[in-house]
C-alpha cells in the first residue's frame, strides 16, 4: 500500500503488517454475526517527516452499527478523569458548547450540571439514546457546519474522535468555521508515543484510522489554522489533549500623526520598523545605547541622540516609547529626570495611547 501522509502529502513508509477484526471497539451479539465479521489486513504507515502513523479506511460504518456502544460511566476511573476535565479546564470551556461524539453522555451532563449551554453530536444511536436519557440536547448525526452550528459556538469539544476521522483536514475545517473568532477547540486523542514507548501494537485498530504524537497533533491542527494554547499528555500517559483557538493573521491597519514635536525614544529594529510603517518623521530619536549616538535611523535623516538632548530641548512636547521590552523601564528613567511632556506608545492597531503615570 502507497500512502501520503494526511497531514504534509509526504509518502508514508510501512512499518507494521497485522491482521485484526474488522471490529473491535463493539462485541457481536450472536456467533452468527461474529463469524460472519471478518478479519483483514492491517497496513501501519508512518510519516517520520510529522511522526504520524495511519491505516487505511476499513469500508465498514461501525458507529450505525446496534452493537457499537461505549460507555463512561460504568469506569470509576473515568468518571474521575472526566470530572477532572471539566474542573481543570473551566477557565477555557465557554458557552455555548459543542460536543462532538458524546459517547454515553457523561462529559455532557457534568457539563450542563455547572450551568453551560450544551449540545452534543452522536452517529451511534445507542449512545445517542443515552445522551437522551440524561436530558441532553444531543444531535444523532455526524457534525457537520450549516446555518445552525457556523460562527456559533464558543466552545468545541471532541474527545476520542479524531483518531477515528478519515479526512481529518475537511473536519478541522468545520471545527474552526463553527467557532466564533475567539473560541476555542479541545481535543482528546490516544498518545501513539506512549504506546510505542512500551511497543504496544495491540493499539492498532480498524476503527482508528490516525495515531498522532504530541508534535504531529500540534503540527496537524497549525495547518488547519489553529493556535496552540496548551497541549499536555493526561490519564497516566495515555491521552494527549490539546486546546487551540483560531489562528489571526497579519493585518496593516493604517494612521496618520503628527510627530512633529514629538521624540521617538527606542533606536531598534522595533522603533526603527515603527518610524518606515507609520511615515513618520518626529524631532529625532533617542536611545539608552551611546554607540547609537549621532548616528541616523536607515532610509531617513532622522538622527539618534542622547536621553540628556530630550530634556533639554523645549521644542520637544512629548515622547513615543517605541521599545515593547523597555517600556517601564524607559517610564521610570523619564520620571526620574522629572519629564514633564506627554508620554505615548502605538498599540497594535497603530493608534497613539497616551501613557497616565
């Protein structure tokens, strides 16, 4: 088997051969459906460019199957990680929230018992008729983005799912299209580095289709626009969890000043850019170094001088801190030689803030 690698197109080396059921994450409920569910070949590749290891899909829908079910609750130690979950992960859960793959229901109810707007996403009916017992607004159907879920949630979860995704790019997709802009997404997954720590190859299964490390889960969700927030292995090693936002780019954002009466203090690389972006042209520049000292900001005829020249000059009305890493710094040095001008810095937007001591 030839495969590309899901996450950077690279071809993929085989590095298992194994042969398993079709199904393992469900038992059969007669020996006739077990014997009639078939064992097959499973091909484990690995792309050493994003330590990502993939299988093929299996043409089998295990989650319309009657006896696909997995439960939570009946585990107390995983009542315990999921309660875990929610109180460790408060400050970054908002409403409303999506979660996509429910499972029993478990995580939900926690969920909605500490007040959040909750709707879940759950294929298997089983599991579905679950989530319905415990009085949740749940969806027996794929996650998809429409009218309904674009731009609306806050909040999306999927734990243990993307291991089970085939396109995992188009479903990122969708993930980021439901969020608001400054949502966020958690996602679980099983930690692959952990398994082939202790050579586990019994990790590999049909139903699991993406086995990721810490490095190819963050460099998977960097391509589909996403930032990392935090990414940490849990329960003992063997999830990896990850929480992003959608990833802003650039943009220019475009004001006029007068800098005519006005000193730029910070000779770098920084304040230098900020004097070429804002087409600015103030007295001159001043910095802390003294081998900047009468010397010009590049492209200009702007000169550098000495903090001494800024207090005495009378022309000067006030100052632009340019420097983001000395700026209390440089506050404190105008204080203490009693500067009695307007202090400013340009925010983010490229607007001028005035500073109040």
């Amino acid at each position: 088997m030839k495969a590309n690698c899901k996450i950077c197109d690279r071809p993929t080396t085989r590095v298992l051969s194994l042969q398993n059921s079709i199904k393992t994450q469900a038992v059969c409920s007669t020996v006739e459906k077990s014997l009639q569910t078939p064992l097959i070949d499973i091909e484990v590749m690995y792309c050493d460019n994003c330590d990502f290891y993939q299988i093929n899909p299996v043409d089998f829908q295990h989650y319309d199957d009657d006896d696909y079910y997995l439960t939570a609750q009946l585990s107390e130690t995983q009542r315990t990680y999921q309660q875990w979950f929610v109180d460790h992960l408060a400050r970054y859960i908002v409403s409303p929230v999506a979660e996509i793959g429910p499972g029993d229901g478990y995580l939900g109810n926690l969920l909605t018992g500490v007040g959040h707007i909750y709707v879940g996403f759950e294929p298997a009916r089983k599991s579905f008729e679950q989530c319905q017992a415990k009085g949740l607004l749940v969806i027996n159907d794929y996650f998809n983005i429409n009218d309904d879920t674009k731009d609306h949630f806050s909040t999306v979860i999927a734990r243990q799912v993307l291991e089970h995704i085939n396109d995992v790019k188009a479903f990122l997709e969708n993930v980021h299209g439901s969020l608001m802009d400054e949502g966020i997404a958690i996602f679980e997954v099983p930690n692959i580095d952990w398994a082939r720590t202790l050579n586990r190859v019994v990790d590999f299964c049909p139903e699991h289709l993406n086995y990721f490390s810490m490095s190819s889960l963050s460099t998977l969700l960097a391509s589909c626009n996403f930032r990392v927030i935090h990414i940490a292995k849990t329960y003992d090693e063997e999830y990896l969890l990850i929480i992003v936002g959608k990833m802003t780019q650039f943009t220019r954002k475009f004001n006029t000043f007068d800098f005519s009466d006005l000193v730029f203090w910070g000779a770098g690389s920084r304040g230098i850019s900020l004097c070429h972006l804002l087409h600015a042209t103030p007295l001159y520049f001043v910095d802390s170094d003294s081998s900047k000292f009468g010397k010009y900001i590049p492209s200009t005829s702007i000169q550098i001088h000495s903090p001494d020249v800024l207090y005495r000059d009378r022309k000067c009305k006030g100052v632009v801190i340019t420097s983001f890493f000395y700026f209390k710094e440089i506050i404190d040095e105008l204080l203490r030689q009693g500067f009695s001008g307007e202090i400013y810095r340009i925010n983010e937007n490229n607007e001028m803030v005035h500073c109040t001591i």
